[in-house]
C-alpha cells in the first residue's frame, strides 16, 4: 500500500492534541520495556499522525501508528513528542495502523482479525482486504468465515500456527458433530498436516471448544451435568472394562515374565554361555529378576 502524501515532515507536537481512534491493550512487561528505553536512550523512531481539524476548528492529530510510545512519553511526563505529520485520509490512516499491528499479530490475534472484520464491514472484498495487507485472499476469506461464526478458538490457533486453516474450517463445517471432528482429526492425520504434538494441542483447543464455548474468552467453570441413574449405570460399566483391561495386562505381563525367567534359566544352565557372558561382564541379573531364576536370587 502506498497511499497518495501531499507531504511528510517530523515535528514536535503536543501530546494532549494526539487523538487515538483506536487503542489497544498492551503486555504490561513488553511496555515496562518500551518506557525502560526510551528513558534511557530516547525515542528511536518517531511515530506518526495526521492533522485533522473539529467542528469546533481545534487543530489536533489522529494517531496513525506508534500508541506504546506515545503513552510511554505520556507516563514519563513528557508533554511534546517527535512525530513525523503525514496528510493522509481516514481509510490511509486505518489501513497503516492495521499493517502495523499485524506485523506484531502473534501478541493479539484476536485484536488485529477484528481489523480485517472492521475492513469488511466498510465495504472491502476479501481480495482488496488481502491486497492492502499483505495476506492471500484464501486467508482472508478462511478467517473471515471463522470470526463471523464465532470461531475465536479456532481463529487463535490459526493464528499461532497450531491449526491448518483447512483443517479448522473443516472442523467448524462438522459444528457439534464429534463424529465429523474426529473425522476431520484422522484426515488431517493421514495427510501430514497434523502429527504428534501439534496435533494434541489441536485436541486440548476443541476440548476447550467443546467445554467452554467457542468464544476464546470464554473462560468460566465448566456447566455441571445432570446425573441420571442411566448416567451412572454407563459410568459403573466403562470402570468395570477399564478395571478388566488392567486385570488382562497385568496375567499377559505375568505370562511374558515367567516365560524370560523361564529361558533364561535354560540358557544360564549352560556353561559356554555364562562363560561368555562373563567375558563380557553380563554375568549378573537385577534383583528382581534374579529372584525368579535362582531360588534366594543366588547362582548355583
């Protein structure tokens, strides 16, 4: 994007004639960062405004980017900041500040998409959003479709890299279908596009989803179900087969264990064996294991 500029100088300007359309909550910890440096070395790079003039006929400024130094100026007590005045329009204006802040998205995902929403809702096409920032229109289209359905945990993880977009609207294609998600999961699986750890860190996001909503603010206590005697007859009856399964495990791993003893009593019986074993300095069992070859765990 480059938008038409009749000009561009920097200047000092007030700082409570700086208006900011829209501002954005910021990690208090990269802030304290942002204040530490400019204290101690001064401001690097200016930020940036636009003259605009009220009804009233106030001359004052729109902030087109730089709001973390501009309130770090504010906290430091300073009243002017060096600024570079640039005529631009609103849109300009709104695309500039979008631009820059996607370039930080991995912090607030949330915030910049609600951007692009915001694009959208002016009027733009998913191919004129992408072309102004940077993104394919597939991408924008996928995002959109996400955002306006509701789909803020699938939208975050999209964002962090944790969900192939195709693979998240697939998964909001099945809806509450848990039979369709999982089936989307196994496609996904059998691609490639999800193996190992991202793909239980798919799982936990629609855990969460399933759970707690699809709102990734939605943070509360999980609804309490209603118990019912059919409830607990099917709970009692899953805790008798896992109780089962353990018992099963437990008789196949007595079995393989008296058959290792077992061999390994016919090969210790074997005089040329042990020799080489004891070449090697193998000649020795742990404990438990010896207990069950040799009565008291001692070689004869």
């Amino acid at each position: 994007m480059n938008p038409k500029q009749r000009g561009e100088e920097i200047r000092m300007i007030p700082i409570d004639k700086i208006d900011v359309l829209n501002p954005r909550d910021r990690n208090s910890k990269a802030f304290n960062v942002i204040v530490g440096n400019i204290k101690d070395i001064g401001l690097k790079k200016p930020i940036k405004v636009t003259p605009r003039t009220t009804d009233a006929g106030e001359h004052r400024y729109v902030l087109v980017f730089g709001e973390g130094r501009l309130t770090a100026f504010r906290n430091l007590g300073e009243r002017e900041i060096p600024a570079i005045v640039v005529e631009i329009s609103d849109e300009d204006a709104f695309l500039m500040s979008l631009v820059e802040n996607i370039a930080r998205r991995q912090e607030k995902p949330l915030e910049n998409l609600a951007s692009i929403t915001a694009l959208r809702t002016k009027g733009h096409s998913p191919n004129e959003i992408a072309r102004k920032i940077g993104m394919t229109p597939h991408y924008v289209q996928g995002m959109l479709t996400l955002l306006e359905e509701g789909e803020e945990r699938l939208v975050v993880g999209v964002e962090r890299g944790q969900i192939p977009l195709n693979v998240a609207l697939t998964i909001h294609g099945a809806g509450n279908n848990d039979k369709s998600v999982q089936a989307a999961l196994q496609d996904a699986y059998e691609s490639g596009k999800l193996r190992g750890k991202p793909l239980m860190e798919v799982r936990r996001i629609l855990e969460k989803r399933r759970t707690l909503g699809r709102s990734a603010n939605k943070q509360g206590p999980r609804k309490r179900a209603e118990v019912s005697a059919d409830a607990l007859v099917r709970t009692y009856e899953r805790e008798v087969e896992r109780q089962r399964q353990l018992v099963r495990k437990a008789e196949y791993t007595q079995h393989c264990l008296m058959f290792i003893s077992g061999a390994l009593r016919e090969l210790l019986a074997d005089e040329n064996f042990v020799n080489l074993l004891r070449a090697e300095k193998l000649e020795t069992l742990p404990k438990y294991l010896a207990e069950r070859v040799w009565h008291g765990g001692i070689a004869p």
